[in-house]
C-alpha cells in the first residue's frame, strides 16, 4: 500500500509540504513590508533596514543579513514576489518529495547564503543593497534541471516548450554576460539585477548535486589521483560492477512505479527512466549471485 512507504508517511504526518510553508512566509513577510513601509507606521523603515544585505553591514558584524535579505521583496513590484512563489510553488512540489522536509530546507538555506555571501565578495567595495529570494530559486532550479534534465518547462510569455538544461544553460550565459558587464565593468543596469548572487546560489545547487545527492559522503573525491611523490596513482579504486553490493532501490524507484501505475510509462523522463534501468540491472545481479 501507499500508506506504507516511507515517504509517504512522512508526507501524511507533516501535512502541508514544507514548500507551501516558505511560500507562506515570503507572502506574510511581503504583507508586514508593506505595513512597515507604509506611513501608518512611522517607525517601520528602520526595522526594515536591518534585513537587506549591505557590504557595510556585513563589516559591522551583522551576518544575519545573509538570510534575512531573503525576506523582502520590491514593494513598488509585485511581480517580484509573484515570480518567487510560482517558481517556488512549481520547483517545490517536485523537490521536496525527492529530497525530503530537512534536507529541502537546508538546500534552500544553503543557497540563498550562498548567493548572499558571492554578492557581498563582489560588492565589497563599492556597497549596494540586494534583497530578494530570487537567489534561492536559482539554485533550487539547477538541482531540479541536474536532477531532470529532459524534463519539459514551458515559460508562460513563450509559445514554445524548452526542457529544464537548456533553461539552465540560457540562465548561465545570461548570469554571466550580465555579471561581467554590469557588476564587473560597472555598465548601466536598466533593471535593479545582481547576477553574482545568482551564480552564486547555482554554484551551490551545482555543489549539492555532484558531491552529496548524486555521491554522498564526497566520494568523488576519491576518484582523484595522487601526487606523484605519494607513489600510488589512486586514492581509492570503485568496485567493479561484479563486485559492488546492490543497493536498496529505495522510495524514488517506488514513487517512478506509482506514476507509470497512474500516468503510463510515456510520461517519465529519462532520468527516470534510468534509475528503472539501475533498479532492473542490481536486481538481475542479485538473482545472478542467489544459489
């Protein structure tokens, strides 16, 4: 039965998935900007000021601004923080049945300190303000596009489907074309956009992915070869596929058969598809070695 996988229970207890829970959180918070901002209340600007990250608050100690920044949106923009929670929302949902409650929180964070902390190196010097949790919906969206690469996003203003790496791949070029020329050679931005916090926040989702979902306990680093004056080349070899231990196919290989049983095997994505191919070659190994 459903109800008795894993990751089902832990869906049933917790109720509201913890994406719906940050979505919340960045509404309430816009709505209490507003109030502070507002001239009903007269002493709300100071309060306010002590949340979006600023290279000289950094120096003065306050290193809270590198997740608080996160909190407030452009008030004169709504579409700020609309853009923010539907990517949230979309992201969200697919994220954090994968990575589970803690682990989606702790990326997040990650990233938007991450983004923060590239911001505040870039601008360390000649100041500025950034605030906003665009940062970490950048970095949620490249885990998702590592995760599923050929997975279809369709973008609302355009007629035309792109699947998640080619959005990846245009945000990067565009990050670092903009990065270059606004941040770095000081070009007029039309718009208030800071990039470095975006490659920022990437890097970090780019660092979860390769050395801690996709090979944790950074084994990867294992695979790297000695200096020559340490004699041996490798520091550790990987088992051979003979001789490697199958591994427990675990929940996501039961949530890609729940979505053939409801959706048909046409809807899954090649990672998916993959990971059916792992489960289906550790089980034909098992039944090889069984006397």
């Amino acid at each position: 039965m459903l109800s008795d996988r894993p990751y089902m229970r832990n869906s049933q207890r917790e109720g509201t998935s913890v994406h719906i829970w940050v979505i919340s959180v960045l509404a309430a918070a816009y709505v209490i900007e507003l109030v502070l901002l507002s001239p009903w209340w007269p002493g709300g600007g100071p309060l306010i000021a002590t949340l979006p990250l600023t290279s000289a608050a950094l120096q003065g100690g306050e290193i809270w601004r590198l997740l608080s920044y996160s909190l407030l949106h452009d008030t004169r923009n709504p579409f700020h923080l609309l853009f923010v929670l539907v990517s949230l929302a979309y992201i969200g949902g697919d994220l954090v049945p994968r990575l589970g409650t803690k682990r989606f929180l702790a990326v997040l964070v990650a990233t938007i300190w991450g983004g923060g902390l590239t911001w505040t190196v870039v601008h360390w010097s000649h100041g500025g303000t950034y605030f906003g949790a665009g940062a970490g919906v950048m970095g949620l969206f490249t885990i998702l596009a590592l995760l599923e690469p050929q997975r279809e996003v369709r973008l609302m203003f355009l007629p035309m489907a792109f699947n998640a790496r080619q959005i990846l791949w245009a945000l990067l070029v565009v990050d670092l074309f903009c990065f270059v020329l606004y941040e770095i050679l000081g070009a007029f931005a039309p718009i208030d956009f800071s990039p470095s916090a975006h490659l920022g926040s990437m890097t970090i989702g780019w660092l979860y992915y390769n050395f801690i979902h996709a090979h944790p306990g950074w084994t990867r680093f294992a695979q790297l070869a000695r200096p020559a004056w340490l004699g041996a080349t490798k520091i550790a070899q990987r088992p051979s596929n003979a001789s490697r231990a199958p591994q427990p196919l675990g929940p996501e290989v039961d949530r890609i058969l729940d979505k053939i049983n409801h959706q048909g095997f046409g809807t899954l994505t090649v990672q998916e598809k993959k990971t059916l191919d792992e489960a289906k070659n550790i089980l034909n190994q098992a039944v090889k070695r069984a006397p």
